[in-house]
C-alpha cells in the first residue's frame, strides 16, 4: 500500500504515489531553476510539463491508475536532464551564466538533517556539510560545553533557531550537493585560472577579431568568476573569525554576568573573569534597578555578539534564513534596549547633581618633633585589589571577604606660620540632596593615626557595603611648621601626592626621602 | 571526445533546420515535431526540444495558436511566420552549398 498525492499537470489531474511525487517535483524544481531567470523561461517550462503530462496519460491504463516511481523515471529520461538540453545559442549568449547557474544548482548549503538527527541535526547538518563524521563534530561541541561554560549550548540553539531543516527531497539533496569547502574552492580556482589561460591562447590562435572578442568577454566572465571564488574564501576566512570573536566574547560575558566572582571564587575555569557584574552594578544604581540593568547590558551586548557569530556563520556557511527578519528584530531589540539605559542613566544623574564636603582636624601632639614621618596603615596591604577595575579615583576590591569599592586619597602638604604639625581630612561626595550627600559622606572610611613624631595613613579609602559611588573624594591636607621636614615613607606608592611646586615628580621619586618645608615650598633635604 | 563536441554543434546547426522544415508545409504540434526529429535520430533528450521552439518564436521566426483536443487540455501548434519562411529559405540555402562544399572535398579526393 502506498499514499498517493493529486496532482495536476497543465490542466490533467494525476494520482500519483508519494516517492514519485517526491521525484517529479525534484525534477520540476531543478528545471525551474535552471530555466526560471532566462527570457521564456516560464514558457519551456510550460511546454515541458504538459509534454510530461502527455506522456503520464499515454500510460496510464485501465489498470494503472496511479504514477509510479518508475513511470516518473522513464519520463524524465526521456525529457533529459536540464544540463543536456541547455539551448547552445543562448548558453553562448549568456555567455559563464548557464555554467554559473549549473555551479548553483549543486550548491551545498547547510541545513539541519533530521535524518541523522540526536537533537536538532545541527551537528549531522554540520557533518553532511564538511563531509566529516557528525560524531566528530558531536564531539567538539560537548568538548565546548565544558570548556566553555555552556556558551556553545547557546551557539547550538542559536543554530538550531536559524538554520533551516531540510524537509523537502531538494533540500535534502542542497544539503549533500558538492561545492564550498576550502579544498573544494581552491581546486575551482586553480580550475577557473586555467580556463582563462586557455581562452587567452585561444584567442593568441583565432585570427578574427570578432572572436577575439568574444573569448575575451568569456575570459573577462572568467575572471570575475575567480574573483568571486577568492570573495568566497576570503568570506569564509573572516566568517571563522568572526565566529571565534564572537564566541570568546559570549562565553566571557555570559560567565561575569550568570555566575560572576561571587558563586566561584578562584580558579575554576578557562574564562574565570574577575567581573562580578550584578555585584558591581551594585555600586552605581538603586537595589530595584540591578535586574533589569543586569537584563538590559545582556541585550545591549548580547545582541551585537550574537550579530558576529549570526554574520560569521552566514560568511562561512551557506544557509537559507529570513536575513531582514532576524536582523530588524534584532536590532530593535537591541535600540530599545539602548533608548531605556538612556533613560535610566539620565535618571541617575540628578544623584550626582550636588556637593559638599565634612572636614575633621586634628593636631598632631608632638611639638619637639622635627620631622614628620608619613607611613602607610594597613590599607592596601589587607585588601585585593581587581585589577580590572582600577581607575586613578576609584576601584573595586576585596576587603575582608566583601567587594568594596575604594578611592585613593589625595595627600598635601602645605605650610603653616605655626609650631605645629596638624593633620585635615575633607570628605567629598555627591548626591541629590544634602540629607543623601551627608548619608554619603558618613559612608566613607578613612582612618589616620599619629603618634609621636610618625603619621600612619591609609592609602584607600572604602565605602561602607550598601554605599554607591557618588563621586567620593577623601583630601588628606597636612600642614608643616615653615622649616620643619617631612619624611615620605617609601610604602606610601598609591596615595595621589598633590604638592604644588613638585607636580611632575613620579611618587617613587618622593618617598624613601625628607623634605623641607621652606617658604618657596617642599625642597629635598640636603 | 573532441568528436562529440563537434558532432553535437554539427547536429545542433541541422536541428534548427530541420524543425523549421517540419513545419514548412503546415503547422505542427510539438509532440508531433518531437516525434519526428525522434524518428530521424536527430534529437536524444525531449526536452531540448522546447528551449529551442521557444526562441525561434522570440526571435519572431515561429507563431503558434492554441487548439482543442479531443484527449486533454488543449494543444500547442506551431506556425511558420512570413520572416520565418524567409529565415528558413536562406537556411536553405546555406545547407545547399554546404552540400555542395562537402560533396565537392569529397568528390575531388
């Protein structure tokens, strides 16, 4: 028993079985594409299908009522393959399209083969397409999932998405055609540089000039034809590229936002990076806002990655998708996603709209003293800084287990008509209003110690943990008795020195040294 | 084989003429004209039939009109047109001194 499909053949209604069905349309499709672009195309193809209904109707017979696999092959043999009947004149009219639209026709382009399937048939789409075993390539994938931390499960469901499946016979055999591989490029190539040498010599022996014309337009075709060929490759090249950037650029983003620094401390894969963005996003907005902050940084970068991974794969695959569909989606996504940061951001700046400043002073009980020793406390020695987010003003570290945010204090040293040393730190912050630029400012740590002749400064300042930044500053002013000295201890190598007459000085040139306090400012002491 | 090339230009030439001469005395079906040129031997595959019909009418040689059948849809035939009976008397010619040019190589040797 077979199902049978009705069909109907320029005006003549057939039953026919369903392989055959499958066949015929083939056939039909292959002409089509072959005649479909040329000037009456659609007209042969009119008159060879209601010759191929014709000769359908001769056969059939009281007895045989349906059109079988083998009716379908008789006929198309009889009719002949596309590539035989090509009319000479206009193959030679149109000159390297009829051998280009051949080249087509056996296109291979990729598609997911159900077939052979375990999933979604990307892998044994993948295998059919380089004509490798699709374990190998099964493999390699699950080899990434561990490497790369799941990220190759996306590019497998992004594949899956927007690679068609091959459904259709003709799918089927575009998916098995010949063609692209690079081997398979570089071996037309060769061919095609051949072929114009020889029309080239040809044309050397023709005498007319006519047809010397004529082989150099073919040659010219030629040439154009190789062009396209090294396009290709150079398309596929770039495609590889742009699909590793994209790929390494997913898995890094994709780990510092799902798992960050916080679930997997130290070194627990390849790409472990050091950003813990729900963590960090945690400084600069309101609690309410990480998540769709932390949504929206996943779209705005998402998006462009994927783009280079969609791009890359198009370059180096050749596939069937809703390009303007997939892109304009994407991109609106993508704009919408950018126009609500926007917004968000521009309501964060009213945070950042005023200033002010607590000032605390303290004088130092040592007035025997000479010199005064500046050492660094304890700040940075117990902290771990993250290397990259280290800005001259601001930065992410790890104090006693906790992420912090931190700022380096600026230290001056200015004279005084006293006898004293003494010591003003000055807090500095932004905010809204005064209540939260206070609330700020109580936030900020920052200790100083003095005893006897020595000076203990931190070189950081933290934020307490639920503070967010709000342009903190810490200015850490010491005032020195004219002729008095000062020692810079050589630990003190983060702190930001402000010293008026000694600004292009690098701070490993100033500490480790005394300094006097004359009334032109700082000079090394003798 | 270098001969085949050869032997199909050869034949092609003669095909186009041989179609126009089907149809010099009176319009003809193209599955008549098929069986025809099949008879001669002159064709291998159907469908190199049509492709070549349907530029000989664009190039304003050929005509055709539809009629009814008495089995099926209705049919194609084609015509000569006035500058197709023009075209085809210069092939004529052009066969004739081929003819001759090949019957006088052979004839002299």
């Amino acid at each position: 028993m077979k199902k049978t499909f009705t069909i109907n053949i320029s005006g003549s209604i057939f039953h026919i079985e369903e392989d055959a069905f499958e066949k015929l349309q083939d056939y039909l499709h292959r002409l089509s594409q072959y005649f479909g672009s040329q000037t009456g195309g659609q007209e042969i193809l009119q008159d060879i299908e209601s010759r191929i209904a014709e000769l359908l109707q001769d056969k059939m017979t009281e007895n045989k009522e349906a059109v079988t696999m083998e009716w379908v092959d008789e006929v198309t043999e009889r009719m002949g393959k596309p590539e035989d009947f090509m009319d000479t004149e206009q193959t030679e009219s149109a000159g390297g399209t009829a051998t280009e639209s051949k080249g087509e026709k056996i296109r291979k382009q990729l598609y997911r083969d159900l077939e052979n399937r375990v999933l979604g048939g990307v892998c044994s789409g993948m295998g059919t397409y380089f004509n490798i075993d699709p374990v190998f390539i099964r493999i390699l994938f699950v080899l990434l999932v561990f490497l790369g931390a799941g990220v190759s499960i996306i590019v497998y469901l992004v594949f899956w998405i927007v690679v068609p499946a091959a459904r259709s016979t003709a799918q089927r055999l575009e998916m098995r055609g010949e063609e692209p591989t690079i081997s398979n490029i570089q071996k037309t190539i060769q061919e095609e540089i051949k072929e114009v040498k020889d029309s080239f010599s040809k044309m050397n022996q023709s005498e007319s000039f006519l047809k010397g014309r004529e082989v150099a337009d073919k040659a010219g075709q030629a040439s154009v034809q190789v062009l396209k060929r090294l396009a290709r490759a150079l398309g596929i090249f770039l495609g590889g590229l742009l699909i590793f950037l994209g790929f390494i650029g997913l898995v890094i983003f994709l780990v510092s936002v799902a798992i960050g620094g916080s679930a997997l401390h130290g070194n627990s894969g390849m790409f472990q990076p050091d950003v813990d963005l729900p963590n960090l996003l945690g400084f600069f907005v309101s609690p309410g806002l990480v998540g769709v902050s932390i949504l929206l940084i996943v779209l705005i970068i998402g998006i462009p990655l994927l783009a280079t991974l969609f791009v890359g794969t198009k370059l180096v695959f050749r596939y069937k998708t809703n390009n303007k569909l997939i892109g304009m989606g994407a991109f609106g996504i993508w704009l919408v996603a950018l126009i609500i940061t926007i917004a968000i951001t521009a309501g964060q700046f009213n945070n950042f709209m005023l200033e002010n400043t607590a000032t605390t002073g303290k004088p130092i009980d040592c007035q025997s003293c000479k010199t005064l020793y500046l050492k660094s406390g304890t700040l940075p020695t117990s902290m771990d800084i993250e290397k990259n987010i280290d800005m001259d003003d601001f930065l992410v570290a790890t104090v006693g287990g906790k992420q912090v945010l931190a700022g380096r204090p600026h230290l001056k040293l200015e004279a005084t008509d006293g006898s004293d040393f003494s010591v003003i730190i000055k807090r500095k912050a932004r905010g809204k209003n005064n209540e939260a630029i206070q609330n700020s400012l109580k936030q900020i740590q920052y200790e100083v110690n003095s005893k006897d002749s020595t000076l203990v400064l931190d070189q950081f300042f933290t934020l307490d943990n639920q503070a967010k930044w709000r342009n903190q500053e810490v200015l850490v002013t010491v005032k020195v008795p004219k002729g008095k000295m000062v020692h810079l201890g050589k630990d003190l190598d983060q702190m930001q020195f402000d010293f008026e007459n000694l600004n292009n000085l690098w701070n490993k040139e100033m500490t480790g040294k005394t300094w006097t306090m004359t009334p032109e400012g700082l000079a090394l002491k003798e | 084989m270098k001969a085949d090339n050869t032997k199909a230009q050869m034949r092609k030439g003669v095909l186009e003429y041989c179609i126009l001469l089907t149809l010099q005395n009176k319009p003809q079906y193209s599955s008549d004209i098929i069986v025809e040129m099949e008879k001669s031997r002159l064709i291998v595959v159907e469908g190199t039939l049509y492709p070549m019909l349907t530029r000989l009418k664009n190039e304003g040689y050929l005509g055709y009109r539809w009629e009814e059948s008495i089995q099926g849809p209705p049919r194609k035939y084609y015509e000569l047109t006035e500058t197709g009976k023009l075209f085809l008397n210069e092939l004529g010619n052009a066969w004739n001194d081929l003819v001759n040019a090949v019957f006088q190589i052979t004839g002299r040797k």
